[in-house]
C-alpha cells in the first residue's frame, strides 16, 4: 500500500482534484491510500463527500503560530519581490502610488534587481530551508502515516512549503505544482524545489526553467485538471436545457461576459455596470440584434453590479470557487453554447478558446477611468502573462465604447476573425487537452514513490 499526502488549501484545489478524476482514479487503485489535508472548517463536509476506506480527510495544521512572525513577512515579501518580471516591476509601482514609502519602493525595486541572479534566488531558498523550521507542524502526521510521497498542490501557499520542507527533511519525494498558469510570473517564488515540478501548459516549462531555476528534467507538464471533463459529451447539455437553468432565451445568440480577473484579483475592483450598460444601449440602438447579454461573476465579486439591466442575465455559482459538479457542468455549457466571450484579463479567455469562442478583451475601465494604479488598461500592457496571451492575436483587444461594440458586432458576424490566433493560443497556454491531467498527475506521484 502506497500512502500519499495531498494538501488541498483551498476550495480550488478541492474543484481540481477532489472533483476531478484525480481522487477517483486513486479510489479505483488498491494500493493507494490518499491521506487528504483541506481547511478545517470544512473538515466535516469534506470528509462526507470524499472519505472511504483509503482516503482519509484530516485538517491542516494551524499555521497561524508560526507564519505571523514580522521576519517571515517581511521574507515573504523579500521573495515575491525577487521574481524577475515586469508584473512584478509594474506592481511595485501600484503599492507606492497606493500609498508606500518612496524608500520601501526602492528597496522592493533592489531586491528586484537582484532576483534576475540565480546566485540571489537560490540564496533565497537556502535561507528557507535552514533558517526557517517552521515545519514542524507536520510533523505528528508524517509520525502517524508514514507517507511514501507528498503532493503540494499550491506551492505557492504556506501550508504547501511547510509540507514539501517536512518531506524534504525525512527523504521522502515530492511533488509540487503551481495553482494556475498565472503564477509563475506574478505570484510564486519558488522557495523550495520539488523532485519533480509539473506545470499547466507548455508555456509554462520554459517559465519554471527561467524564474524557478528548475532543472528541465524535474519539469513536466500535466494539463489542467479543472478542464478534464470539458471535452466529454456526458458533461454537455442541448442550448435550450442550458438557457432553462440560466433563465435566458436559447433562440437567440449569447454574448457571455465573465467579470474578474485583474481587475478583481489585482485592483479589487467590482464595477462592471459600465461595460454591461454599453452592450445594452447598442442593442436599444439597433446596432446589436437578435442577442441576450449574461454576465457571470468571478467567484471572488461581492458586491451586486453598479448598474443592473432587466435585460441581462446575471449568474454568481461557484461563489469563492466553492464549486459542485454542477456548477461545472454549467460552466462548460455556459462557454459552448456563447457566441462571443468579454473579459477583462482572466483565465476565462483560454476558457473560451478550449470551444473556440470569439474573445473580446476589454481593455477599459467603462465610462470613468481609474487612476494608474487601477487602470486596467495599464495593467494588461505590463502583465507578462496576459501580454504572452495577447502576442497570440487570439483575442480582440478593445479600448473603447466604439471599440467593444465593433469587436462585438464583427465577431457575430464573423466568427472565424483571429481563428488561427486562437490555435496558437490553445497550443501555447491550453494543451495538453485530452482529459488526462488528473491521471497524469496520479501516474507522475506514483512513478516518485518508484
């Protein structure tokens, strides 16, 4: 029997693998014994909807004792501050403009400097490693377990270091991923080397060998786990089913806006009224015919719309990624059945692309500008990801009113605009595609164990 340890810090790690085919390919297997580490006020349900006789959901350790101290902040910012980007540059720019110190920014900007040296963010992960023993908090389940292999889900989270330090300790492999395709370039500073690194997409290999310093052969690449079932048909639902549950008309073509992404993550800001307002009055103007506008909310948006239409259908499921099997399952048949997709910089434009559905990137923030701090046009010109994504010429980038409407207009009438971007885009920052990321996950931590 070959007992593994897989952390789950938050509902999107419980959406990736706890309801992906990850937890249910390991329950097919025998000699596997899944010991599962998710938040501890959801202990219970968890353990009601994933437990069995080889998957044994526990709590994870209170980090608070240990992760609050001034020097482990001030290391974590230290770290951040050291991955080598122009997001990273950009964003040192918002904090000061927000408020910090002249002197804090130029210290954030040295430290930046030095984060282009390998020699500096090896340092970094030495000083991690030895000085920190702030690990020992795992240390009764390793005691209690003995696992034969660790998966760190999120390595960019506390609870995923301290577990992957612990392993480390105790010889025992570990497997580290990061949570999204994003986190390479504007999160995560790789503080402790995995045995074995994957990665969502190919892109993403080339990342983990520049900023991560991963060697190429500790690097694969494993797909995205949330998007195994997005190409199955048993997941797929007829346009009038769809439109029954979302209250809208299927007889006519949907453009889809799904709100979030830099601006709600970045800038908190959660005023998409505008954007809504100007599809509505081209509709009343005649400009945009025959269509039902719907607007789904990024699971992190609290606060209602500025402005609501009675025209337009607003949907809020998966609020704070706490997403069930159906919520995906309309999801998928939300993205299928759009005709045009509108984001404002989010992982929902390569959502989009996995059905090959038009993408409009409003790239404005509505009828008031914000100042350069929030402005999100700004942001999306020095984002890294985001300005790969869009070297793609997969999507039509707007900055304006008149702009939105004639990418909006163009793509209904022509849906094929930017196809070929779209495929680089998909073969770039989506595949692999095939359902297989969980399993390859599962395959990838037994074949550590070996």
């Amino acid at each position: 029997m070959r007992t593994l340890f897989i952390n789950t810090p938050s509902s999107l790690e419980i959406k990736n693998w706890m309801l992906g085919d990850f937890h249910k390919l390991a329950k097919e297997r025998k000699d596997v014994r899944l010991i599962v580490f998710v938040e501890q006020n959801k202990l219970e349900a968890h353990r009601k909807s994933f437990a069995h006789e080889r998957c044994i959901i526990e709590p994870m350790p209170d980090m608070r004792a240990t992760q609050n101290s001034r020097l482990k902040e001030i290391f974590r910012i230290i770290s951040w501050c050291s991955i080598p980007t122009e997001t990273i540059w950009i964003r040192q720019n918002y904090t000061r403009l927000d408020g910090g110190s002249f002197l804090a920014l130029l210290a954030k900007r040295a430290v930046w400097v030095l984060g282009h040296m390998k020699v500096w963010r090896e340092f970094l992960r030495f000083a991690e490693y030895w000085f920190f023993y702030d690990d020992f908090v795992w240390k009764k389940y390793f005691d209690h377990y003995r696992p034969d292999a660790v998966f760190a889900t999120s390595i960019i989270q506390e609870e995923d270091i301290t577990l992957a330090k612990q392993a480390r300790r105790r010889n025992i492999p570990v497997l580290g991923m990061a949570r999204s395709w994003d986190n390479l370039t504007s999160k995560l500073f790789l503080r402790l080397k995995p045995d074995l690194f994957l990665v969502q997409n190919r892109h993403m290999v080339a990342e983990a060998i520049e900023y991560a310093d991963m060697p190429k052969e500790r690097v694969a690449t494993a797909g995205f786990p949330q998007w195994d079932h997005y190409l199955n048909s048993q997941y797929h639902m007829p346009k009038e089913d769809t439109a029954r549950i979302i209250g809208t008309d299927s007889k006519k073509r949907w453009i889809t806006i799904f709100t979030g992404g830099l601006s709600t993550a970045t800038f908190r800001i959660q005023g998409y009224g505008d954007h809504i307002d100007m599809l509505g009055k081209a509709m009343e103007r005649g400009e945009i015919k025959n269509v039902a506008v719907i607007s789904k909310f990024h699971p992190l948006d609290e606060l209602p719309l500025l402005k609501k239409r009675s025209d337009v259908t607003i949907l809020h499921f998966g609020k704070g990624f706490n997403f069930s099997g159906e919520d995906i399952k309309l999801l998928i048949n939300l993205l299928r059945w759009s005709d045009v997709v509108v984001t404002f910089g989010s992982t929902m434009s390569l959502e989009a692309v996995i059905f090959d559905k038009p993408v409009v990137l409003a790239a404005f923030d509505g009828y008031k500008e914000q100042s350069y701090q929030k402005n999100l046009s700004i942001a999306l010109s020095h984002t890294t990801h985001y300005v790969e994504l869009q070297e793609t010429g997969g999507m039509w980038k707007v900055s304006s009113e008149k702009e939105l409407i004639t990418a909006v207009t163009g793509y209904l009438e022509n849906p094929k605009l930017h196809a070929e971007g779209r495929q680089k885009m998909r073969k770039e920052f989506i595949e692999p595609l095939d359902g297989g990321a969980g399993k390859r996950t599962l395959e990838a931590l037994l074949a550590l164990v070996k």
